[in-house]
C-alpha cells in the first residue's frame, strides 16, 4: 500500500488544484483492497457564471443597449437588435429525437401508455431551423393601400381609424375619424422618473355639418387613439353650409398666435388650404374652400380650435339680413351683374340709409378690420425679361378689349384674322 493518497478537488472555475498529500496510512481501513482517495479539502460549489446569472433581456440590453437621453439624440438607431435564440426549437426536442410523455407526446395514446423510446434522426434539423429563424426575425412591411395612406406614407396623421364605437344603442353610421396629430410625450414624476405616453389629437364627423374634436393620451398609442375617437364623438357641433359644398361667408379666426383666413368658392373649386384644414373639412363635408394660414405658428391644435370657432360664429344670409335691416343682394358675372336678392328682413323694415363707419363688402365684413397680408412682387432686374416684355407692351390686354367690343357690337364674333392666314 502506498504511503500517499491523491485526492483531486474541482473548483467553480472548472479547474483542478494541485494534487494534496495524505500522510497518515494509518487512517485506512486494513481490509481494504483498493485505494480511498480522502476528500479534506472538497468545498460545496454551485457551477455558475455572468451568463447564468442573469436573464436573457439583461443580457440582450447590455449588448446593444441606449439610455434615455441617448436614444433622444439617435445614438440607437444602429444598436444590435434583440434575437430569439428558441426560434424553430420544440421544448424536448434535441439532436437525439426522442419521446418523452408528457412532454412533447401525450402520455396516452388511446388506450396505450406511451413510454420513452429513441425516433429515427433527422439530418435536416439545423436547416430547418435556420429557416424558421430567418423567417421570422425578417422584417414585416404591411402594405397600405393609397387611399388609406396618411400625409406621409405610413405616419399616423392623416390616416382614418373608422367610426366612434357605439354608445348604448347609438351607432355612429356614416362617421369617419382622421388621425391630426400623434406624438410621444413625457412626464416628470417623483418615484418613476420621466414617464412616457403617447397623446392623440382626432377629428370625427359625418361629412355633413356634424363634426367634433378630441384629444386622448393613454401609455400606448392604439388606447390613445381609441380615447380620443370615443370623446370627439361626444363633442359634436353641428356647422351651417351654404349650399351643403362651402362656407356662408369669408371669415377671419384666430387662436393664440394662429391667424387664419378662409375664403368661400364656387362648386368645383376644391380645397386649397392647409394639409390640416384640409382634413376637417373633409370629415365635415366642405368640398370648396380657399384658407391662408396667415402667421408663422402652424401648430395643428390650434388651427384646429380657431377653424372651429370661425365656422361656429358663421351667420346665414337671413340672419345678416335681419341684423342689417337691409336686402343682401348677389351680383354674378355669369348672370351678367343682373341683381338678385337672396335675403330680405323679416319685420321688412329696411334702412333707407346705410349706417355710417360700417364697411359694406361682403367679403371683408367678417374679417374684423383685418386685412391678409400680400407679399410685394420683387422688382425684376433681368435685362433680357425686361427687353421681352417691352415688345410685348403694345399687344397687352388685347384679349379683353376685343371681347368688350364684341359685347358693344362694335365687332362681330370669330376670329378673322385666324381664318385670313389659313
């Protein structure tokens, strides 16, 4: 028997120490016919490290990872994203394919107890799973078609979200809701520091005076949307038209430090406004307008607000014509100016004088002595135009005068001098 025994002890870093000597023989059993290694210095140690320790987000987040002021300033458009190491793996299922009850097997089969028994191998596993990997961590881009599209392609603002959802046994048939204004927000709050949520600003109506707005604000963006759809729903206001296509009147509308002018047109002009003006007019039902944001503020809720309050202080012909005490008449040039008297006073008590210091043009009644602002055309320096248009002088407004001596009788219809050259 050997005086020395060898003992081996394993360490957490998997590494073997120096092998310890054992001076007492006499510690041995003496029947005993083989060699006892004695474990003094064995140490109970579980097998761990980082990256078993901590769960797989903590892990993924310190790999690609950005603070919150880091990712303000778009330090994490490029960070290493997240991948799901599971993908196209079957809990139980391994190299060696095997069937385990209960598992990834039923422990009945009928009437028959399955037990653990080996399957034949699969050589494809790895392709398969590599594909079910790459299927999955691909990006999705769903397509949206060009009617449903927002002002700028996939953006939310623009978009229309549908109908309010039903209150009791209302149902809002014939509404639609557009989507002005979607924006993360944030507050400061004393326990969890800044906190995150998302606030909607909608507009809904029947596109037929009936109209309403609403702001929602909610921890994700699909409730923020939905809070606000529902509470525009019960805001609605309904809006006079002329004619069910465009406004009574020209009218001036202002909120804070927006200034807005918005101007009646005839059926088929369109609207030529602002993207925003635009929308709510669509959702009320105004199919022909001019409007000027006049000011250098284009906030969207405030344009909102002082287009509102604009169409709500509108006045119908009747009621100016009572509050005048006077005819409101219509000059149209396709009628040839021919006078037609659109509203009369009730009581038929006419002003047989007008009142003193009150502008009489229709178009600048509503504007409050406010006048939209006309950009002076710069000055052309340009020799070669300016040498172009002093040829043309001679055969200015040559048009127009030949059209009024037409109407004179002064000269007949058709262009001669067209018919002399052919």
């Amino acid at each position: 028997m050997a005086s020395t025994i060898l003992s081996a002890v394993r360490t957490s870093f998997s590494v073997l120490r120096p092998l310890q000597i054992c001076h007492n023989p006499s510690m041995l059993p003496l029947k005993c016919t083989r060699y006892v290694p004695i474990l003094g210095n064995l140490t109970d140690v579980r097998f761990s490290s980082f990256f078993k320790r901590l769960p797989a987000d903590r892990l993924w987040g310190s790999v690609g990872g950005v603070s919150n002021a880091g990712r303000k300033k778009g330090r994490g458009r490029g960070r290493k994203r997240k991948i799901d190491l599971h993908i196209g793996q079957i809990l139980g299922d391994g190299q060696q394919q095997m069937v385990w009850p209960g598992l990834n097997a039923p422990v009945l089969k009928g009437k028959k107890l399955l037990s653990v028994e080996n399957l034949p191998p699969n050589p494809d596993r790895k392709e398969q799973i590599q594909k079910a990997r790459d299927r999955f961590q691909r990006s999705r881009h769903f397509k949206i078609p060009a009617m449903l599209r927002g002002w700028t392609g996939r953006r939310m603002p623009g978009m229309s979200i549908g109908p309010p959802d039903p209150v009791d046994d209302f149902t809002f048939e014939g509404f639609d809701t557009r989507v002005l204004e979607l924006k993360t927000v944030a507050n400061m709050t004393a326990t969890l520091g800044r906190k995150q949520s998302f606030s909607a600003f909608v507009v809904t109506g029947n596109k037929n005076g009936l109209a309403g707005f609403a702001k929602g604000r909610s921890a994700s963006a699909k409730d923020a949307l939905r809070k606000a759809k529902n509470k525009a729903a019960l805001r609605l206001q309904y809006i006079e038209l002329f004619q069910q296509h465009t406004l009574c009147h020209n009218i001036f509308c202002e909120f804070h430090s927006v200034k807005l002018f918005a101007k009646k047109r005839p059926k088929g002009f369109g609207l030529t406004c602002h993207r925003v003006l635009k929308t709510i007019c669509e959702v009320i039902g105004i199919e022909d307008m001019y409007a000027k944001v006049d000011s250098h503020s284009k906030n969207t809720q405030c344009m909102t607000r002082a287009f509102f309050r604009g169409l709500l202080k509108q006045e119908t012909h009747q009621e100016l014509a009572d509050r005048m005490n006077m005819h409101i008449v219509e000059f149209r040039n396709e009628r040839e100016y021919f006078p037609n008297v659109i509203a009369s006073p009730s009581d038929k008590k006419i002003l047989e004088i007008p009142p003193a210091n009150v502008d009489l043009d229709f178009d600048q009644l509503y504007y409050g002595g406010k006048r939209q602002l006309q950009k002076k055309k710069s000055p052309n320096n340009n020799p070669l135009l300016r040498r172009k248009l002093w040829f043309k002088y001679k055969h200015r407004n040559q048009a127009q005068a030949r059209l009024e001596r037409i109407v004179l009788g002064f000269e007949k219809p058709g262009n001669k001098q067209r018919k002399e050259n052919i």
